[in-house]
C-alpha cells in the first residue's frame, strides 16, 4: 500500500472510534520488535501499527479522551473473560479460546477485546 494511502487511511479511521468513548485501551506492543520477524515485518509495515496507534493517541487527546495502555505482558488472550482462568498452553495459531474451567468458547481476538474492555472499567 502507497505511503500516502496508509498515511491518509491511519488519519481518517482512528476519528469515530476516538471522539465516541470515555477510555480507549490499547496493548502497548513492542513494534519494532515485531518489525525483527521477517514472517511479520512487512505485514505490520504495511499496516502502520505505529502510525494509527499516534493518530489514536492524537485524536483522543482532542476529544478528551482517556488512553489506557495495557502492558504487552498482560495475558488478555491468554485469560477467559467469563471466569478468569488463565490458559498458559494457548498459541499464536489458536485462533478460538477454550475456558477448561467455565467451558466458555470464544474468538481469541474478541475474549482478549473483551478483557480489555475489562481493565477501561
């Protein structure tokens, strides 16, 4: 994707999501230490996670805003938004969350959405 398209799309789409909230959370990822992954690099250049992640800091403190950043280390995908319990066995390529303990079943992306959601409360 052409640099001004990336430029032009990380500052439009930030804005709805930005003005609508009291808090936002993001994951305070390590980006240039996914930049180092060959398998990753340039699928996260081509998205501008660092360009749409200022273009959210900017927009929120606009608005008034509050920006929370959860710490990279915190488990949000790992932990069941139901109940709790910690899967430590769960990878990358696990694309759906198991709870052993509530027997919950979820979309990893949206349980770690949710417990994120958790800590903005």
């Amino acid at each position: 994707m052409p640099y001004t398209k990336r430029r032009l799309r990380s500052w439009r789409e930030p804005a709805p999501d930005a003005e609508r909230p009291r808090v936002i959370v993001l994951e305070d990822l390590n980006i240039i230490g996914m930049l180092k992954n060959r398998r990753l690099a340039r699928a996260i250049a081509d998205v501008g996670m660092y360009e749409f992640k200022r273009q959210i800091l900017y927009k929120a403190e606009q608005a008034g805003v509050q920006v929370l950043l959860a710490s990279r280390w915190e488990p949000s995908s790992k932990t069941c938004s139901c109940c709790g319990w910690v899967n430590e066995a769960l990878t990358l390529s696990d694309r759906v969350f198991v709870c052993l303990e509530c027997g919950s079943v979820q979309d990893r992306d949206a349980n770690a959405a949710n417990n994120l959601a958790a800590l903005a409360q």
